[in-house]
C-alpha cells in the first residue's frame, strides 16, 4: 500500500488482487482515505462499492475518510459516504 497511486487502474487492480483496501500507508491514511483527501470521487465510489471500511480512522488523529473529505470541500464526496 505505501506505493499505491491514486488512479482507477491500480485501484481495480487492489480489489482484483483481493488485496487489503483498509491497509494503512506510511502516512497511515487507507486508499479510501487518500482519495478522499483528493478530490477523487471516481475512485472513493470504486472504493465504497467494493466495502472499503467508511469507518476507518487514522489513528494518529482519529479521521475518517469523510473528515479528510470535508477539509478541502469535496462536497461530492461527502455525499457519497453518507
């Protein structure tokens, strides 16, 4: 996960590979957590449909992926985690 980039591609290829889309980051931040901090409603949709974890929290600082959402006003996405 340290080196997942934010694109559709790697992120299908996550849930193709079945592989963990709660896993944290170097940053501890989740692929759901980092696209939503982004702006990438594309993927936090992916993400979402394929149960990534809404309630996750960066432990460091107890966020969620729609607290990071809301910080720079990524209204589309906040709508979509509710």
């Amino acid at each position: 996960m340290d080196s997942f980039k934010l694109s559709i591609s790697s992120t299908t290829k996550l849930i193709q590979n079945n592989d963990d889309l709660d896993a944290r980051d170097k940053n501890i931040m989740t692929a759901l957590m980092k696209a939503s901090s982004r702006g990438h409603a594309n993927i936090v949709q992916l993400l979402i449909e394929n149960h990534a974890d809404l309630n996750a929290t960066r432990s460091s600082i107890n966020q969620t992926a729609l607290m990071k959402a809301s910080f720079p006003g990524h209204a589309k996405l906040i709508t979509l985690q509710l």
